[in-house]
C-alpha cells in the first residue's frame, strides 16, 4: 500500500508513537507499505520550527535522515500536476499545506494517514 503520511503522523511517528491510532501504526510499522513524505510537510516543519511553534528533540535533517534510512521513508516532491490539482479542490479545507497533501494523495492514488477530519471531506482515501 502506497501511504502519504500528514504532517502529525511523520512527527508523531519520529517521536511521539503512542499518539498514533493503532492502525496507522501498524500500517506504518508493516514493510511492505511504501511510505511517503511531501516536501510540503518537510517545509511545513521547518515554517513551525523557525516561528517557534514547534520543538524537535533533534535536528529536523538528522530527523529525515533517519527515516529515510531506517524506515525506507520516501520523499514525494510537488510537481505541476499537484498545483493543477488544486483546482478541483472544494474549500473544506483552507491550510494550503493540508490541501497540497490532498491533492498529491489524489494525483497519485496514496492513501493518506491523518487525524484530520477537515480533510476526510475530500474524495481521497483517508486511515486514521
């Protein structure tokens, strides 16, 4: 299963694994699911950690770095498709990052594993 991970998720699932929903976690923890990261949540991360909003127990690069060895954790880059993607959209949402995670998610058929009840508005598939 190809499974976009929200922003929460990735952070949660770096340090904070309790917080995650038994299923998530176990989609997470089972190797044979590929696991993708957006550059959207990467630069998200990083907006918060420079305004303060957000505290990291290590380095976010050192962080990423982790994962995408250790967890086999892909990085997905925002292509012109996604944008375009956009455009279909309803205004459930408003987070530009969450709505560039929901278009990706459709793009590219990945499931995406979020708490985020906003986002279970859209026709994508959602796990939480």
């Amino acid at each position: 299963m190809k499974l976009l991970l929200d922003t929460h998720v990735f952070l949660w699932w770096y340090g904070e694994r309790a917080k995650l929903s038994p299923k998530v976690l176990a989609l997470c923890e089972d190797v044979t699911n590929d696991l993708y990261l957006s550059l959207a949540s990467l630069w998200e991360i990083q907006i918060k950690l420079q305004i303060g909003k957000l505290k990291l127990s290590d380095p976010l690069d050192q962080i990423l770095a982790y994962e995408l060895h250790i967890n086999s954790l892909k990085l997905l880059p925002i292509h012109a498709t996604h944008i375009y993607g956009l455009a279909n959209l309803p205004a459930h949402h408003r987070d530009p990052f969450d709505r560039i995670l929901i278009a990706q998610a459709q793009v590219e058929s990945l499931t995406l594993l979020t708490q985020d009840t906003l986002i279970t508005q859209y026709p994508i598939v959602t796990i939480w």
